[in-house]
C-alpha cells in the first residue's frame, strides 16, 4: 500500500474537480456553503460562482499534480502538493478579487 496516499489525494482533487465544474456549470450561488453565502454578498452571485470554480479547479489540480509526483517519491510530492496549493490559493485570491461587479 506504497501508493495510498497518492490514490486518496487523486480522489479528493477529483472531487474537488467535480464541485468545481458543478459551479462552473449551474452557476447557482446557493451550492456554496451556508457560511459563505452569509459572509460573502456579492452583487453578481453568477460571476462570483463562476470566478470560485476556476479558484476550486485550481486547488484541485495542485492537488491532482503533487499526487501524480508522489507516486514517483512520497516527500517530493507532499512537497509539490503543499507549494502547489499554496501557489494556487494565492492567485485564486487575485482571480476572486478582480472580480468586476
């Protein structure tokens, strides 16, 4: 079971892709959670749903790209996998802030 850990993250960077094309497609504002429709009043709620699924596919597939490394060797991978999701929540931070209202 060398590879458990690679096949659970390429599970959740699947789920993660399937949340995020959910939203991409629906654009429906109520499939984010209960605590991010209270906090976050966007004044277009289909832009905003649109621009937090390319956020949520770009985690993923840092998620997706440090598992496919971690098949190969488990610290480099875990390694990739956690500057990948940092990276991506960094410029997923710029994609939600320019969002045009």
């Amino acid at each position: 079971m060398d590879n458990g850990f690679s096949i659970l993250m390429f599970i959740f960077a699947g789920a993660l892709l399937l949340y995020a094309a959910l939203l991409a497609i629906t654009k429906d504002y109520n499939m984010l959670p209960l605590r991010a429709t209270v906090s976050v009043q966007p004044r277009n709620p289909e832009r905003y749903t649109l621009q937090l699924a390319k956020v949520i596919g770009l985690v993923a597939a840092a998620v997706a790209i440090g598992a496919a490394v971690s098949l190969w060797n488990m610290l480099v991978g875990a390694i990739v996998m956690l500057v990948g999701v940092i990276a991506a929540i960094w410029l997923g931070t710029k994609i939600v802030k320019d969002t045009p209202d």
